[in-house]
C-alpha cells in the first residue's frame, strides 16, 4: 500500500471547505474594523459618529468571535491551522481596543 490513506486526500476538500466560512468571517470583521477606525466625529457632540463607532466595533467582534468559534470546532481545527485563526484574533482585539477608547 503506497498511496496517501482516504483520511489524507479527504483534508484537502475539507480545508477548502471550512476555510471558505472562516475567511468570509474574517473578511467581515476586518470590513467593519476599518468601518469603526475610519470614523471621525466632529466633535463631542457628535453622538451619532459615536454610535457607528461602537456599531462597527461590535459588528467586527461579532464576526471576528463566529470565526474563532468555528475554528474551535475539532474537526475544524484539525484540518485549519493556528493562521486561519490569528487575523480574526487581531482584529477583534483592534476593535476591541477601538471601542474601549471611545473615539
């Protein structure tokens, strides 16, 4: 028996299977990150900048937390490794720190 076992060639399709979730999450997170650092209020009076600051912070947390979730899962993280986890990690710790300084 030389070949690679059934369990080997069916990682390849379950890696791009799991990874298309976990990257769109990703892709999310860092959509509403950039969302909640690129806003600017006027000034302190400007409650509703504030409120799309704190909306994008818990959006990319939100999304950032799903896809950490999921790579959580063992069958997931036996096929995914630590690199698939770590942008969604940054990011919700970006927004996270984005949100705790209020603007």
């Amino acid at each position: 028996m030389s070949g690679p076992s059934p369990v080997d060639d069916d990682r390849h399709w379950l890696a791009a299977v799991f990874a298309v979730p976990v990257t769109l999450l990703t892709l999310v997170s860092a959509c509403f990150c950039w969302f909640a650092l690129t806003i600017r209020p006027s000034g302190a009076w400007d409650d509703d900048a504030y409120a799309g600051i704190v909306l994008a912070c818990v959006m990319s947390l939100g999304a950032a937390g799903a896809a950490v979730v999921m790579w959580l899962v063992p069958s997931v993280r036996r096929v995914l490794g630590w690199g698939w986890v770590v942008p969604p990690l940054v990011l919700g710790v970006i927004a996270g720190v984005r949100w705790a300084s209020g603007g």
